[in-house]
C-alpha cells in the first residue's frame, strides 16, 4: 500500500490512538513478539493494520478498551502462525482457490485480507469506519447463521473465536472488561443477578464449556 | 538375611504416599522410589499464573501437544498452566493393540496423579464387591464393604473429603467434612428428580477438598479457585505433597529417591520371597538396587503390572506373580462420555461466586435390588454439575460491536452437564503384555494394552444417555447434546486391574489383603489390585485398601511370617 493512500492519515489517527491509550492504561500496543515468528507468518504493515482493526470492530473500545487496543491483531498473528483453536489442522473448502500452508494448513491471515479485500472493492481497509464494519458483520452473520452449524465452517469462525480469546484472556479484557479472581476464597452458592455484573474471566469452568 | 529396609514403596502418588505413611507409622523404615521428578510442596510455578502470563494464554502450543502430548492434551485438566504435570507421550510410548483406542493419561513426578486427580471420593458398597458374584463376570472379590468400612473412615479423616450423608446403600456416607453447596440450578434439578424417581438422588460431589483446615498438618481450607491441577499451595485438596508425605517425612524413617525406575523386583526361589527392587536413574543411567523385608507396588494399576510382568525370572518365566497366568488380564476402564448437556432456562435471576472445585453426583440406581438395567447388568452413574457459561459462548455465536461486547460482558445461560460413567466388566481379553518387539527409552518392553468395551458397557451408555436426557427435560432443560457411546478406554482415568484380587491362587494374583498368592512379602495396593469397576471413582478405594494391606503387613511382620 503506497504511502500516498487517501485513508493512510485516518489509519495513523487511528494507530496513534490506540498508542496514546495503550499508555494511558500502562501496556504495550504489542506485547506479542512478531519477529519470533518464521518469515511466512510475519504480516505486512498492511495485514497487521487489518487485524488490528478487525478485531476492534468485533470488541470496540467502550468504557474499557478494545479487542484492537489490547494487542489482540497481533495476538491473532500469533495464534494463527500457531494453528491456536485448530486452525493448523488441514483445510478443506471444495471448490475454492485458498492460500494453504505445506502442511495443508489455511493461511487464515491471506484468506482474511482477501476475504475483506474481495467485499471491499479491492480495499476494504480504504472504506469508512461505517462500512468497514457493515461488511464484517455481514461476513459473520454469514459464518453464523440462524439454526444448526453449516455443513462447512467458515474460516471466520476460528478466526473470531481468537479474537475473543485473545480478547477475554489479556489483562484488558480478563480484569477490565470482565472480573478476574485468583482467590476468590469462598463459594457463594445462590447470590440475586444484577445485570450491571459483570462475568469473571477466571470462573475456567465456564471458559471451558461455554 | 541383612536388609537396607524394612519396606520398599514403589511410587509415589495416591497409593504410595498412603503406604508410606501407614508403613513408616508403623514402625517401619520406608524406601520411597519415584520415577519421576521431585516436586516440593508449594513449589507450583505456575499455580498464580494468570493467562496474560502465558505464552499461549493458558490454551498451550498446538505444535507442541501434537509432537509431545497426543494423549495427554486429551486431558480435561491438561493445559498449559498443568502440562509439566503430565508425562511427555513422546518419550513415554506405549503400544495398543491394533483394535485398540486406549488414552493412557499418566503423571511422572513426585505425588504422581495425586496432583492431578479429580479428587472425587466415594466407597464402594456390596453391590459393587458383591457385582462379580453375581452375574459370573471376572472372579468373586474376596472382601465385602464390612472389610473395608473401618478403612473408608481412617483414611476420610486423615485426607478430609467433604461431602453430604445422603443413607444410599450404593454410595453409603463416610466421615465427611461440611458439604459444598449446590447452586440453584442443582437444587431444584435435584428436587425434581427426586420427587420423579425417589431413587435417583443428586448429591454434591464428594472431594477431597477441604472445607475445614487442618492447622495441625499445614492444611488450609479451599479457595475456591478450581484450579487444582497446577497444585495447590495452600494444601486445600489430598495429594501426597499436602498430605501423606509431610506425615510419613514427620516419622524420620522415610528415604525418597525420585527419577529413578525400577526395572525389576528381585524373588527369591528358595524362601519365595521378593528380596528388594533394581532401578535405572534416569538422569544419569546408573543403576541401583536396595533390598527390603516387603515390597509395595504403588507404581499406578497398569505400570505395577508392567513391573510384575518386566520381572519374570526362571523361576517365574510369565512374570512374578503369575503362577496364575492372570497377570495383565482383565483391565477396566470406566465407559465415559457426556450423557446430556442442557440449557436452563428459568434460573436468569441467580448467580454464584468462586470457582466450585467439584460438581454432583447422581449414584447409581440400576440393577440394585433387582436386575432392571437394559442390556446390561452392572451400575451406572453421573457427575457434573450446572455452570452459567462465560466469555467463551461468543464463540458459537453470530455478532460483532458493542452490543455483543455489551453481552459477553454478563454471565451467560445456566447450562448442566451429566456425564456418563458405566461399570466395566471385568474381560479376560482386555489384557496388559509386554511387547516384545519395541522398548522405551530405558531400555524396557513396551507395555501393550488391548482393549475394548463389549456390549453391556455400551447398552449401559445407551440407557444412561436416556436417563440423563429424561431427568434434565422433566426439570425443564433443553438438551442441546448427548452421546450413548463410550470415549475411548483410559477417558475415565480409572484404568484399573491388571492383577486381581480373588480366593484361588490358580485364577488371581492377590489375596484378600492384596498380598500376592504365594509370595507373603509382596503387595499390590494401587489400581492393579481391583477385581471389578464399580461405577464410581476409585481412588478413595485404593486407599483404604493400601491402609489396611499396611496393617496387615505389620502384623504378618511381628508375627514372624514376613
């Protein structure tokens, strides 16, 4: 992406936010080591932005920070370099050209930016904010449809579920957004709901089975 | 004969924190030998950990578990926090017979899976000791409950297991510290249950964690943390770390050598008895031996019956023990899987705090007075529990943005969660070999497990995904999934029997008192021992039956017959 880009200013406005915030809240903007990662999975400046982005308009900022804020785009480079929930299992899609790993592997990074790119005219990070998100949303309604699972899962869906990882299981998201206990040193059996409580990250029973 | 002990255990968790303990009480000076490393109680790296700590978040490397952990990781406590609690499955290989899909979930370390037990701790009854009697399945156990009740109490006290009394003759009470209390959706899943069938009683499980301390052994009560299996500092739940080991350390007459594997207990043919154990370490490749007056096997029911079996000498040549030729046959498992797992509804104005270390159980209410099971003529049971679900229901669902972020920021729908565990008839086919054609990387056989489950454990899975299904829709449950067919052997991680207790030398390895037939000084108190699978958990069992084997062993020594 040429640095002559029309939206490159709204993208450092938007870069230079997240940095400003992450210190406001005391953390790196990265605290994954992407340099750790063998040259095939190190993204480009532009996949990197995407991710970022992608995962703040899953979990926005609101009165805590976002899923983009919390480093979660390069969490998901991470996980996925990793084949963290099952995406380094071989991948089949009838009938689609996807950009696979030796191993038969989904490079979920590549499918994503052309995925978003596809929807978005040939950029989809050169769209407003507004649509940016409309068309996200649409590719997930699409992954998750009304009734029982399709019979061929969207990549998406992984995806998402390690943006939510990444997301719920960081400092921000584990004890700002949510509650996080290590010794909770009693067990209350039957206490009244309020619906201004808010879950713990740290009830693993519950992160287990959902 | 000179001997450098009076007791060789070998293995340390469970069983063999118990036999120390009971051992070096009684007087006796106590060799302890562990293949596995030494861990010291509280040193639990990464018991405090939160998942931002964590490389991997707490879920671990994929690469990693698929080249070293392919069983292991199928573990439900095994995650990053737990890994280094688990056995490497690369180098700890074992061979299954062709047929054969065991998952054989194993703790090499000081305490062995006394750090990763579920800690659920429940007698057994005369249904169950009575079970092989009955119906002519395996061979008839020579001890009832009245045997094993003063046992059961000895051994609650010391470990402290909280639990309800609940008068079931299947699962009778036991010395129980407070209960833990159900939440809101068991309490009224367990009243209309009961009010259905009377005898099907949901009770809070029974584990061995504390609800009261112990400050007289360094024992604190629980957190509530539920995160057992990373060990526990505060000593709150039994292992050999928090329990046993302090107690039988405290006597002064206990010697512990850890990453050391025997490789061999040594028999004497002339006075037929054992006469101590040889060891490879681990580290190092020397090897070493230490002679003692009784031998102990505690080294896990399938690895004490690869030591018996790697232990075949001239004057045994099918393995020690196994005058017999029983040895390794009838292994069991119990058939495992999720019953029924249901949405709720109804209970959205209740909520709990902390981290519950148990769930319930429902005992067994078939094929007790009369034969009423289908298909099948043992007993089943249930444990799980009802849970509101968390951050990670976000993942099977549609949405983006704020409002999904707004919620995921609540508690999600209370679910519960019955999981199936059916009694295993004892099979002659189901049998531990050594493979002579591959060995590990000590040097020993492979040990081999053939295994499946034949009929009566699939009808009993089939009719407990019934039942478990019928009792959560008539409390108003939506049953989302199910299952009526048995995981894989070892999912229940009560892999049991190997060398079986019974009356007659000639088809069993042990006496009554898991002394083995014709060998006065050689006992066999973990898993190896059980001569049937009951329905519930075992450890409490083995426990109970390794304490009272102790006394035995005590007073088979003062009267001069070991």
């Amino acid at each position: 992406m040429a640095d002559h880009d029309p939206s490159l200013w709204k993208r450092r406005d938007v870069l230079g936010g997240a940095a400003l915030f992450a210190l406001a809240v005391g953390l790196p903007v990265a605290a994954i080591r992407l340099t750790d990662l063998s040259p095939d999975d190190r993204p480009t400046p532009r996949l990197r932005r995407m991710l970022r982005e992608v995962s703040q308009l899953v979990i926005p900022r609101s009165d805590t920070p976002g899923a983009g804020d919390a480093g979660v785009g390069d969490f998901l480079i991470f996980a996925l370099a990793h084949g963290m929930e099952g995406t380094g299992e071989p991948f089949s899609h009838p009938g689609t050209d996807l950009p696979l790993r030796a191993n038969g592997s989904l490079r979920h990074t590549h499918w994503l930016e052309t995925e978003l790119d596809r929807r978005g005219n040939g950029d989809w990070l050169a769209l407003s904010p507004t649509r940016r998100a409309e068309m996200l949303a649409a590719l997930d309604h699409q992954a998750f449809p009304d009734g029982p699972p399709p019979a061929v899962l969207s990549p998406w869906r992984a995806i998402k579920g390690l943006i939510l990882t990444g997301y719920y299981t960081s400092q921000i998201g584990g004890a700002q957004e949510l509650r996080y206990a290590l010794i909770p040193g009693r067990y209350d059996a039957d206490l009244p709901f309020s619906s201004h409580d808010r879950a713990w990250s740290s009830d693993w029973t519950a992160v287990d089975f959902g | 004969m000179t001997h450098q002990f009076d007791a060789i255990v070998v293995g340390s968790g469970i069983t063999g924190g118990w036999a120390a303990k009971e051992l070096t009480e009684a007087g006796f000076k106590v060799l302890m030998i562990e293949r596995g490393r030494a861990i010291e109680h509280g040193d639990y790296s990464r018991e405090t950990k939160a998942p931002w700590d964590m490389p991997f978040r707490g879920e671990g490397d994929p690469d990693l578990y698929a080249g070293d952990y392919p069983v292991q990781r199928l573990n439900r406590h095994f995650t990053e926090f737990t890994q280094d609690h688990f056995v490497n499955d690369r180098e700890n290989p074992y061979a299954t017979e062709a047929e054969t899909a065991f998952t054989w979930f194993r703790s090499y370390q000081l305490g062995g899976r006394s750090l990763t037990w579920g800690r659920q701790a429940y007698r057994w009854s005369d249904y169950d000791f009575g079970a092989n009697k009955r119906d002519g399945h395996g061979t008839d156990w020579p001890i009832r409950y009245a045997d094993l009740a003063p046992w059961y109490d000895h051994v609650e006290s010391f470990i402290g297991v909280s639990g309800a009394r609940e008068g079931l003759a299947q699962l009778p009470d036991g010395q129980f510290q407070p209960p833990m209390a159900l939440n809101a959706v068991e309490v009224a899943l367990r009243d209309k249950i009961r009010a259905k069938w009377p005898e099907r009683v949901l009770t809070i499980g029974r584990t061995a964690n504390l609800t009261q301390g112990k400050p007289d052994e360094g024992r604190n009560p629980c957190q509530y943390r539920s995160i057992c299996a990373r060990g526990c500092s505060f000593g709150a739940y039994f292992s050999t770390q928090s329990s046993t080991l302090p107690a039988a350390m405290k006597t002064g007459r206990l010697t512990v050598l850890t990453d050391k594997v025997v490789e061999k207990v040594d028999y004497d043919p002339v006075t037929k008895r054992v006469t101590g154990v040889r060891w490879l370490d681990t580290k190092d490749r020397s090897r070493g031996s230490a002679t003692a007056r009784m031998v102990f096997l505690n080294a896990g029911a399938f690895n004490s019956v690869h030591l018996l079996l790697n232990s075949a000498s001239e004057a045994m040549p099918h393995g020690l023990a196994n005058g017999s030729g029983v040895l390794g046959t009838h292994i069991m498992d119990h058939a495992n899987t999720m019953g029924a797992l249901a949405v709720m509804p109804g209970f959205e104005l209740h909520t709990s705090f902390g981290n519950r270390p148990t769930g319930i159980i429902i005992p067994r209410f078939r094929n007790m007075e009369r034969l009423d099971g289908v298909g099948h003529t043992r007993g089943f049971s249930f444990q799980g529990g009802a849970l509101q679900s968390g951050w990670s229901r976000g993942k099977r669902e549609a949405g983006t943005g704020a409002q999904f972020k707004e919620a995921l920021r609540q508690v999600g729908p209370w679910r519960m969660v019955l999981v199936s565990f059916a009694e295993c008839l004892p099979r002659p086919g189901n049998r531990l070999t050594l493979d002579r054609t591959r060995t590990d990387a000590n040097g020993l056989p492979l040990l081999n497990i053939a295994f499946a489950f034949g009929k009566e454990e699939h009808a009993a899975v089939a009719e407990a995904h019934a039942c478990a299904t019928e009792m959560l829709t008539h409390a108003g449950g939506q049953v989302l999934f199910g299952s009526d067919t048995p995981g894989p052997g070892g999912t229940a991680i009560h892999e049991m029997g190997g060398a079986r207790m019974g009356f007659d030398p000639a088809t069993s390895v042990l006496n009554g008192h898991s002394q083995a037939h014709g060998i006065a000084n050689l006992f066999v108190t973990d898993g190896a021992q059980m001569s049937s699978s009951a329905c519930q958990n075992p450890s409490l069992t083995y426990m109970a039956l390794t304490a009272r084997a102790a006394a035995y062993a005590k007073e088979q020594a003062q009267a001069g017959a070991i």
